[in-house]
C-alpha cells in the first residue's frame, strides 16, 4: 500500500545548529503536508506544497517538494529550544481523500 | 478562535469497560478524522467520515471499536470492551473547507490508560 517514510526517526542538536528531515512517498504526490507537533501536544499544520520543485520558507524553516513529487524535506536554520517536537510529513492517499502521515522526526534541542 | 474539541482528555478505565470519545469538529468542516498514536506505531489513521457518512474505517479493529456521527457537530468513537493495548493518545481531526480543504485541524486528544 501507499507508504510514507521520514528519517532520521530522532535527532538531537545543540542549540544553534541546523537540523533537516526527510520524507520519501512510495507514490507520486499531489502535495505534501507538513505537521508539528509539540510534547504533550497535538499535531499542528504548517505548510502545504503542491508544484514540482517547490520551495517555501517560514522564517528559519524552508520547505521544498522534489522534482518528481516523491519526496520533500524540511530544513530548520539555527534552531531554538522552541523547535522541540516532533514533524510529520503527509501525503494525500490516491483516492485523495485522507492524509497518509509519516512517523515523524523528534527533534530535541539543548542550549 | 475555532478549534477541535476532544472529550474527555483523560481517561483512566479498567479493561472491559466501555470507553466513549466524542469530538465537536470545527463549524463548517465537513470532514472528521480519527487517530490513535503511539510510541510503536505513530499516528494511524482509524476512520473518517464526509458530510456525516463513513468513508472508510479500515484503519480500526472493528470487533470492539465503532465510529459515529450522529450529527454535524459530533462525533464518537467507542471501545467495548476495552483492552491494556488498546491505552494510546486518541485524536480527531477535522476539515474540509473548500480552500484548505486538505489541511487537518487536531483536536487536544484523549489519553486513554486500560488498566
């Protein structure tokens, strides 16, 4: 079936350094969702991106979606404490009725 | 400041009881998603609905869970009887507005502890 894939699983880094993570769908995409979800919180949506080779940028974080739409990565510059959490990536299933999310990179950050 | 609303947000039961969660989806959406997450599996996809009607619940164990929408502005998800394995975080999710049709918006979440 349709799978979603998100490494690394864990990362954790010092304060100020940056952090990427990556999704890989088993099938082309009509767009991908991002989520973040804090400790003890729900998931929360951040972005969503629908053309080939796009990128978007939320002040230190910058959002792109691969050539081919398999696959996308979110990058985070000179992360913060308040970057703690967990980030999901998402695609829409082919019926396109439902989001099939990935299980997530949790982010730790020591200052 | 609309959101998601999850009912309760904690419940701590003994197994074979009956377990009910309800979620107030966001006024105007008209599609509601149900979640169960933990550490080993993540975030799986149990059921959702579109305008009221089940679209698909392939996602949950259907000898003892059941998903409903009685109306609109609620929707249930039972556990009978309940099981230990069964204790995870549980989230509904709603959307559907034409155009963030596709964006989820998450409840709080119930905790479930089956003793």
């Amino acid at each position: 079936g349709q799978q979603v894939m998100q490494i690394p699983q864990y990362q954790h880094v010092q304060e100020g350094e940056d952090f990427t993570t990556y999704c890989n769908s088993s099938t082309t995409l009509s767009n991908i969702q991002w989520y973040k979800q804090r400790p003890g919180g729900h998931p929360v949506f951040l972005i969503q991106l629908v053309k080939s080779g796009e990128v978007k940028k939320q002040k230190r974080l910058t959002f792109q979606f691969g050539e081919a739409k398999k696959n996308s990565s979110l990058h985070i510059t000179a992360t913060q404490t308040t970057d703690v959490g967990t980030y999901f990536c998402a695609g829409l299933n082919q019926a396109g009725t439902a989001l099939i999310f990935g299980k997530g990179t949790t982010l730790s950050v020591s200052s | 400041d609309a959101r998601v609303t999850q009912t309760p947000r904690h419940k701590v039961t003994e197994m074979g009881q009956e377990v009910t969660m309800r979620c107030q989806p966001i006024l105007g959406h008209n599609t509601v998603f149900w979640y169960r997450q933990t550490m080993m599996q993540g975030l799986e996809l149990l059921a959702y609905f579109r305008n009221r009607a089940p679209l698909d619940d392939s996602g949950m164990p259907k000898d003892r869970f059941s998903a409903e929408m009685p109306d609109a502005t609620l929707a249930t998800l039972k556990i009978q009887p309940s099981e230990p394995r069964d204790s995870a975080v549980y989230f509904c999710a709603s959307g559907g507005r034409l155009r963030t049709k596709n964006i989820q918006y998450f409840g709080a979440g119930t905790r479930l502890s089956v003793l």
